[in-house]
C-alpha cells in the first residue's frame, strides 16, 4: 500500500513539475495567450456561422465556414508548433525519470489489481515482475497510470486546456481527415 502511494505521488510530483515547466516556458507568454484566445474567438465565430447556415442554403455562407475552418486549423498548427518546444523537454524529463524509477522498482511488486488485465494490457501492468498473478501491477504501469489522470486534471484545473467547442473543432477535423483518408483506398 505504501508502495503504491509513494508511486503515485511521484507520478503527482513530476505532473505539476512538468506543467510547471510548460507554464514557464508556453503557457504564461503574451504569444501562447493571444493565440489561444484567437483560436477560441475563432471556433466561437464558426460555431456561429454553422447554426445561422443550417437555415439558409447559401454558397456564400459554406465558403465563409470553410473559409474560417482552414483560418482555425493554421492556428491550431501554429499553437502547437508554440507548444512544440516545451513538450520536448517534458517529454526527455519524463523518459529520464521513468527509466531511472524502473530500474529502481524493477521485478517489484508496487500494487496488486482488483481484476486480471486483458492480453494486450497485462505486459505492461506485469512487466518485470517473475510469476503468473497477472494482478500484481508492476511500477511503470501505475506510474502511467497515475500520471495521465493527475496531468489531465491539473491541466484542466488550471486552465492550460482549450475550450469545448476548440476541442470539438479538433476532433471533426481528425474525423474528416480519416473520413478522407478511408474514402481514398
């Protein structure tokens, strides 16, 4: 048990660490600040343009909303080429301080697991650990685990994440990307 919540504050400690970094470096720039807002103004003003459409079928109005789509995906692009560098660098912490606690916890047993993971999940949850109780959770697993969700909701409590309707523009672009890609084949 204790292993597990000395895991899971280590997984705490490097999730604020690694925003911290991202804040100093991305988040707190005037840059970052006005592309954000531009962008969330941005999908706001499409959002609108597609409800006053549905009521009028106009040329016009479909080129104004693939005219400001393509507008919101350059600046989507160029959000994430601003956030690009300090993702790096998180990215290399975190390689670093995974690596460097895997081999501290290596073959240990951290958590035991409620359930059995399916295949394609139990070799990580059981990686390095002798034995076959597939329910001992080795570190990596919760570490993963742990960090994902405290991040994810760090981000969020601070701020650091992009409006709902910024995240549904994203997600129907991925969907038209794959839309097209499926209808190419």
């Amino acid at each position: 048990m204790i292993d597990s919540l000395i895991v899971v504050g280590i997984a705490l400690f490097t999730s604020v660490l690694s925003e911290g970094i991202v804040w100093w470096t991305t988040y707190r720039t005037t840059r970052y600040k006005g592309m954000k807002a531009a962008l969330e103004a941005g999908a706001k003003k499409l959002e609108k343009l597609k409800h006053d459409s549905q009521f009028v079928n106009d040329q016009k109005a479909l080129k104004r909303i693939e005219k400001e789509e393509n507008r919101l995906k350059e600046a989507h692009k160029e959000l994430q080429g601003c956030k690009s560098k300090s993702t790096l660098v998180v990215a290399v912490l975190m390689i670093v301080i995974m690596t460097t606690l895997n081999r501290k916890y290596a073959g240990y047993v951290v958590a035991t697991l409620p359930f059995e993971p399916f295949s394609l999940i139990r070799g990580v949850s059981h990686r390095g650990i002798e034995g076959d109780d597939f329910t001992q959770c080795s570190f990596i697993f919760l570490y993963i685990l742990s960090t994902m969700s405290i991040r994810g909701s760090f981000q969020k409590l601070c701020g650091f994440t992009t409006s709902r309707t910024v995240e549904e523009f994203t997600t129907q672009q991925i969907g038209k990307k794959f839309d097209l890609d499926s209808k190419m084949k």
